[in-house]
C-alpha cells in the first residue's frame, strides 16, 4: 500500500500543469519580454485554448487589462474569448482560444511580400477590427502585424485581434466624453509603425490606430519601411531617428508604385483631428476579397507541385532549370522592346530550347518538350484577359512593379501570386504582362 507521501506526490504531479481547475498545459508555442505563451486544453470540453503567462512582479503587468479589454469586446466578431485570468504561483495567467498564425509569421512565409490583393483583403478585415475596438471606446496603442492573427488553419479564416495590454479609454464609454488632448506622452507602441503624432509625444486617439495602420499596409506592400535599419547609440536616439525620417518621407515616395487608394488613405488619417470621428466605411473601401490570401496559394502551389510531379515525373529537372533561367531574364528587363510582353514570350521559350537541348540532346529534347509544354498550357486555361484590353501596356509598366517568387519550384507572380507561363501570368494578366 503506497504512503501518504507517495500519494500527495502524485497528486500533486498531476495538477501541476492545470490552471484555473480545468485548463491543462501543453508545450510552449511563444515567448517575449512579458511573459511565456502555453498551448492549452480544455479539460471539459477538449477545446485548444492558450495560456499566457506573466511574472506577477513585472514592472508593467498587462494580462489584468487584457482580460478586461476581452470582456469588454466579448461576443464581437474577430476577437478570442478570453476564459481566465488570475494568478498561479509567481504568475499571472491568463487563458484565451487558440488560434493561427500572425500575419508577420504569415508575411514571412511568403517571402515577406504580399500582393495587392491580399493586402487589400486584409486593409478591410483590419480596419474592420479597428473600428469595432474604437466603438467600445478603446483605443488599442500597439498596432502591428505581430497582434494580427488568422484563425485555426482550416476551420476560420478570420483576422482577429489580440494583445491588448496597451490599450486603453479614450473616452468615458457612459458620457461619451473624450479624454483631454495632451503634449510630452512617453511613447507608447511599436515604434516602426506608430505616429508622427506618437514620436512627438502627443496623446494617442483613434487617428494614431489607423495612421499605424497604414503603415502596416504599406510594410506589407514593399517589404520593410524607409525607417527601418536605423542606427543608433541608445532606444531614445533611434525612437528619434526614426520619427524624423517618417516626418521628412513624404506619403508620395512611401506609396510610390502601389495602387493610390493607400496613398489616400494615409492622406485621410493623417488628417484626422485629436477627437474627430473617422469614417470607417471610407478607410475600409477595399472591394476585392475572394478569401484567397497568398499562403493560402502557396499551399495550392505545393498540392499542385505534389501532383505535376507525379503526372510528369521526368520533367522536374529541365523545368527547374528553366524557370531559373526566366527568372534571370525577367527581372533584368521590366520592360519590351516593342511594347509587346509575347516578344519577351517568345525570348524565353528559345533560350529555354537551347537549355535543353545543351543538357540533355536532341532525342531527350523531343521526348520531354511535348510534356513541358502540356504543363504550361494546362495551367493556363483558365486565363482571362478582360482587364488586359482595358488597361495599355504603358499605364501598366508606371504602375506596377515587375517581379517574380519563387515557390517550390515554380515562379508566382509577385502581384497576384499567379504561375509564370511563357513569359504571362496565367492568373490576372496584369502586373506581369
């Protein structure tokens, strides 16, 4: 018969990685100056949850306003339950659902560009957000990709929010009375995509949300921002550096190449005045949205990858080999020599011919070119060219940025993540013709 130490041992193993009664602990899925993220479960229902945790000492405790924040916004579409919060031990733990990716991690996957659409579905889910936090009478403080999260792969495809332990009133949510402007705030935020308003320690309002905002479109778009890779001897003189390069990058030469509804935009909310109501419906004014966001077609790229390979097993070597040539090609010139994109066509296909026949002979050549270019035509059938005819080649080459990523090993297009087919994207037909 085991003692009663043995038994207080094992029971107390066995709650060990339990909190609020009912929430067991799995492996650690994140980490930062605040705290440690646990990936959870529900023991009374199965559900995934996630379990954060914060030192109950820590100069700037957040998870308390956190939770707070959640149940204020609770039953808003776009946001996690939140299910507990109290302290565990030297811990404040607090208990939220489990969901996907960030949109930075997401950003990342992608080769850390996004094409237009995407960025353009994701400006009117994030303003979407935006607006019913601010309805609530918060003001969030801490814009950025990292606080943007989509639902569980596969099961929502949502764009919800998190993180609110920056966030506080901006007005009374009984009165409605608006907090005082104020001057010398210490900043507050994420410094590559907060304010100008911010930097010059100015009280933060709705206004400075969705200047941040913008900026997270436009990082999105380009890649990195002018103000990004800035050095400096101490945090201060970089914070400083980088509020007065965006103060001297004018919206023109930030959004310079990119469709001109984000230089509006930023235009718009920059604007904005201290208490002024923003016109949501204006800012979030992005129709297009088909629910494919660029991972999702990156996925498709590996499901079809998977299927061509087995279809056409013998031609995964001369077909990398050419798509490494086009890719060369392609980005040396952005434009045609007579305006046509079929003469660039044209280019890549002999030099493809030439590739071939170089390493593999003729009698190879004749065998495999039929199946390469049974490939090509098989993923363009579903070509259209509508918006093609309604736009000249001139227009096209001053406004959109020509380039190509490569996926697997296949080339998307890096506007509309499209598939490169003899020198067309097969998809849109737009920025890369």
């Amino acid at each position: 018969m085991p003692s009663q130490r043995q038994s207080q041992n094992r029971s107390s193993s066995s709650t060990a990685n339990v909190v609020g009664v009912h929430f067991k602990i799995g492996r650690k899925i994140g980490e930062g100056s605040f705290g440690v993220i646990y990936q959870g479960i529900n023991l009374l229902n199965n559900q995934p949850v996630a379990v954060k945790f914060e030192p109950r000492k820590t100069d700037a405790p957040q998870l308390r306003d956190e939770y707070r924040a959640y149940k204020i916004l609770a039953g808003s579409s776009g946001f996690p339950n939140a299910y507990f919060f109290g302290q565990e031990g030297l811990h404040n733990v607090l208990v939220i659902d489990l969901l996907g990716s960030s949109l930075e991690d997401l950003f990342d996957a992608c080769s850390r560009q996004f094409s237009v659409k995407t960025v353009a579905m994701l400006a009117k889910e994030m303003v979407t957000r935006l607006q019913i936090v601010h309805e609530h009478n918060l003001v969030y403080r801490d814009i950025k990709p990292d606080n943007f999260l989509m639902g569980r792969a596969g099961k929502d495809d949502r764009v919800y929010m998190i993180d609110f332990g920056m966030a506080k009133h901006y007005r009374d949510p009984k009165t409605k009375q608006h907090i005082p402007y104020r001057e010398r705030k210490s900043l507050s935020g994420t410094a590559r995509y907060m304010s100008i308003n911010t930097h010059l320690g100015r009280e933060q309002s709705r206004r400075d949300d969705l200047e941040s905002l913008g900026h997270v479109f436009m990082y999105f778009l380009r890649g990195s921002l002018p103000w990004q890779g800035l050095k400096a001897a101490t945090n201060k003189q970089k914070y400083e550096r980088i509020g007065e390069r965006k103060q001297n990058t004018s919206i023109k030469e930030l959004c310079d190449g990119y469709p001109h509804e984000f230089a509006i935009y930023l235009q718009y909310v920059r604007k904005l005045g201290f208490e002024e109501n923003p016109d949501y419906d204006f800012c979030a004014n992005y129709s297009t949205n088909d629910g494919l966001y660029d991972w999702m077609l990156l996925d498709q790229d590996k499901q079809e990858q998977s299927t061509t390979m087995q279809s056409y097993p013998g031609t995964r070597n001369n077909t990398t080999a050419y798509l490494h040539h086009a890719s060369g090609t392609q980005l040396q010139s952005s434009t045609y020599a007579n305006g046509d994109p079929t003469d660039s066509s044209q280019h890549l296909n002999r030099q493809s011919q030439q590739l071939i026949a170089s390493g593999n002979g003729q009698q190879q050549q004749q065998q495999q070119q039929p199946q390469r270019e049974n490939y090509y035509e098989s993923m363009a059938v579903n070509s259209t060219l509508s918006h093609q005819q309604q736009i000249s080649v001139q227009r096209k080459q001053s406004k959109w940025k020509r380039f190509w990523h490569k996926v697997g090993w296949l080339l998307t297009c890096g506007g509309c993540r499209g598939c490169h087919v003899k020198g067309w994207c097969c998809t849109c037909h737009c920025e890369c013709d």
